[in-house]
C-alpha cells in the first residue's frame, strides 16, 4: 500500500497547504490550492481538494487530509480540473492552470503508473530545457546536476557572455572570432561556474539551511555529503585546467592566479558589505583571460572592458540579493543590498552610468564602428528600463530582472561582432605599439 501523504512544515503567506507524496523516485510533488478572496480577506478555499483520482477513489478534502489519510492501491492516472497544482522538483515551482489540466495531461507533464512493489513511477516526456534534462535523467545522479546548477544555467551565460565581449574585441578587423575559442570558453564556463557553486555551497551550507530559497540545495538538504561534493569539485576542475592548457602559457598563469579569488569568494560575505564587488572581479577574470589567449598578453583596451563588466556584476547581483536580505539580516550575512538598503537604485544609477562609460572608452580605444555603440546604447536602456521598473521589495520581481540578462549579453556580442567586421584593415606599418601589462 502506498505511504500516506504528509504534510510539509512550512505554510507562506498564501494561506495554502502543501503535501508531500514520496515515491522511490526522490521527487516532491506538492499539490496546493489557490487562495480566495472573500469579504476582502484573503483566505484558503473550502471546495473540495481534489487532485489526484482513480477509478472509485474518494476526494480528499483539505480540511480532512491527515498523516492516517491513504492512498488506494492503483495507479495516479488522472488529474481533476478542480484546482491548480504546483509541482516542485530540483526546488523550481511550476503551475498548471485549470485548462491545462484537461489539455495538457497526456502531452506535457507527467504520466504515473503502479509497479509491482505498489510504488509509484513517475514519468515525463523527454525535454531539451536543462530542468527537463535534469529531471530525466537517473536519480543518481540528480542531486549533482543540482549542485552545479545544471537547471539554472543563468550564472554559466553572465560567466560566458563577457568572454566572448572580449574575444570579439580582440580580434583583427574585419574578422570574425574564432568558433574554436568561443567553443573553448563555453566549455570552460560551464565547469569554472559549476566549480564556483560547488566551493559556494561547501563553504555556506550552514547558512543556506537558514534561507527560504536556498535551504533545499543539494548540500545544505545533506543530498550530498561533503566528501562526495569534494570529489565532484575535483572533477570539475580537472576539465577546467583541461581546458585553460590549450591556451598560451600567458593565459594559464593568468588563469591559475584567480584560483585564489575563487576559493575565498565566498567568505567574503561573511566580512564585508561588498561581496558583489569580490564576485565582480572574480567572475569577469575570463575577460582577462580570452583577450591574452589571442594577443599573447594583456593590454590597455581590456582594462576598461574588465572593470565594465566588473560593475555590471554589481549591478545585477545587487538586485539578484535582495531577494535574501531579509533573511540574511537575521543570519549575520552582508551585502550590497543592505549596504545600500533605500538608496540602492541611487547607487546602481551611477554603476550602470560607469559601466556605459567604460564600454565607450572601451570601443574608442579598440576603434569600434557604429554597430558597436548601437549595442551599447541598447545596453544602457535595458540597464535603465531594469532600474525604474525593478520592485526591490518583490522577490519574483528582482529574480526577472536578474536573468534577463543574459539577453544583454548577446546584443553586446552581437553588437561588437559587427562593429569589428565593419572596421578597415590597419596596415601593419600604421599600427600603433600598445604596451604590455605584466602577468600578475
């Protein structure tokens, strides 16, 4: 006989009930009902809960729904159109609406079938969103997709994205940047941040268990042990020193000497309000990196471009943290978020200002045409769109902003591609000498 349905300990401010159905699965399904408005006040709604059926299975009502509840020994085949249904894996929420209920059963979602032992299997057609991707995959080996944020690929695009700015911009007019590097660096992104998020969590799992959004990470739910993310770290950057070989021998020192940055990053929150300015430097090293990878060396134009994207960090994860400054408040936790606190938008005007300066001075240094300067000047108006439509009290609404983004990222690349294409051939003779920075 099935296990009966449990309740969750934990209700939020919508006055709704989750529940928990194990299965051998390792999923958490939690059905929860919309909340009503009525005379005004928000309350639950008393119609029937009902949302899974079988052949001859009674409804279960909300009020009634307790730990002796069971489940008959049949198979979950069909959901009931009566109420919403939020299911949750890899601690994403997804909603299906009452429509969907009787349209998109078979085809979208999820099917359950009975197996010998009376658990149940639940199944999903195949899907190539890294959430569908991770959830297809064995069980095993979820938790680990999990810990390096395979489902949330945002941070990989923000690592990504300013590497290949700096690819574009180093390379000869009138060329396009090379696939291969491009290649390089997306591979090399993906590891160094799945590597980054496994150093985050081994250092912060105490304080994750104490923070609504992150308390069901892989590491701070004790999925996995902290041996066991040792071993994926290791993996992780064995590919990435793979990786940063193909490189001059220039770009591998550069690239070993931010290894430090990456391991104490994390601890930074725990002394400073700044720890978005120490994930600024630590996250745009790529841009140092890729531009010496095809010079041999770092040069001037990169400076600018560097502490640009630096800021631009700054910008976004300001507004990403304010999702958790109540929570950090109570766990001793810093940020620019609460560094800021009313003033924030004052703040993140003037980095989003300097950040456009810089990417113009930027594109001066490296002669960039017109393509170039109508990506910035589509930069700068996402960047001001963000700061006067951002809610900083809204949750929901700062995560939006945050991973918008990685849209940003590719009109600047795109942008800086065809201003470099656009430029004219410079004679070898004409070219100026630009000087060479030292290596650390």
């Amino acid at each position: 006989m099935f296990r009966a349905i449990l309740p969750i300990l934990r209700t939020d401010c919508t006055y709704s009930r989750h529940f928990l159905l194990p299965t051998t699965t390792n999923l958490n399904w939690h059905l929860q009902k919309e909340p009503r408005t009525y005379k005004k006040k928000l309350c639950s709604h008393s119609l029937p809960f009902c949302s899974l059926q079988v052949n001859q299975m009674s409804h279960l009502n909300r009020g009634k729904s307790r730990q002796s509840d069971k489940i008959p020994k049949k198979c979950v085949h069909k959901l009931l159109p009566t109420d919403n249904v939020y299911w949750r894996n890899s601690n994403g929420f997804h909603a299906l609406t009452n429509q969907s209920h009787r349209n998109a059963w078979n085809s979208l979602l999820f099917k359950a079938q009975c197996v010998q032992k009376n658990d149940v299997v639940l199944k999903r057609l195949a899907s190539l969103s890294p959430q569908g991707i991770v959830e297809a995959s064995p069980p095993v080996i979820q938790p680990y997709m999990r810990l390096i944020r395979f489902d949330k690929p945002i941070g990989t695009w923000l690592l990504y994205w300013p590497c290949t700015w700096s690819i574009a911009l180093a390379t000869p007019a009138g060329c396009l940047p090379s696939l291969w590097l491009l290649a390089l660096f997306g591979a090399g992104s993906f590891f160094m941040r799945g590597a980054g998020c496994i150093i985050n969590d081994m250092w912060d799992k105490d304080f994750d268990r104490k923070v609504e959004r992150t308390k069901l990470r892989p590491m701070a739910s004790g999925e996995v042990s902290q041996l066991q993310g040792l071993v994926c770290l290791a993996g992780m950057l064995s590919v990435s020193l793979g990786i940063l070989l193909q490189l001059n021998w220039y770009s591998v020192v550069l690239g070993a000497a931010s290894m430090g940055l990456v391991i104490t990053y994390p601890l930074a929150k725990r002394f400073t309000f700044w720890p978005q300015a120490f994930l600024g430097v630590t996250l745009n090293w790529g841009v140092l990196i890729a531009w010496s990878g095809i010079n041999g060396c770092l040069q001037m134009p990169v400076i600018p471009l560097y502490l640009a994207c630096v800021l631009y960090t700054i910008f976004y994860d300001t507004v990403y943290s304010h999702q958790d400054k109540y929570d950090d408040m109570l766990i001793g936790v810093k940020s620019t978020a609460l560094k800021f606190g009313d003033n924030t938008k004052l703040w993140l005007t003037g980095f989003g200002t300097t950040m456009v300066s810089l990417l113009v001075l930027t594109g001066r240094m490296c002669d960039q045409t017109w393509p170039y300067y109508s990506a910035v000047s589509l930069t700068a108006a996402h960047i001001a769109h963000q700061l006067y439509t951002v809610d900083l009290n809204n949750p929901d609404d700062c995560a939006k902003k945050f991973r918008s983004n990685s849209q940003l990222g590719l009109v600047m690349f795109l942008g800086i591609v065809l201003g470099t294409l656009l430029k004219k051939e410079e004679e070898s003779s004409s070219k100026p000498n630009v000087p060479e920075l030292p290596a650390s």
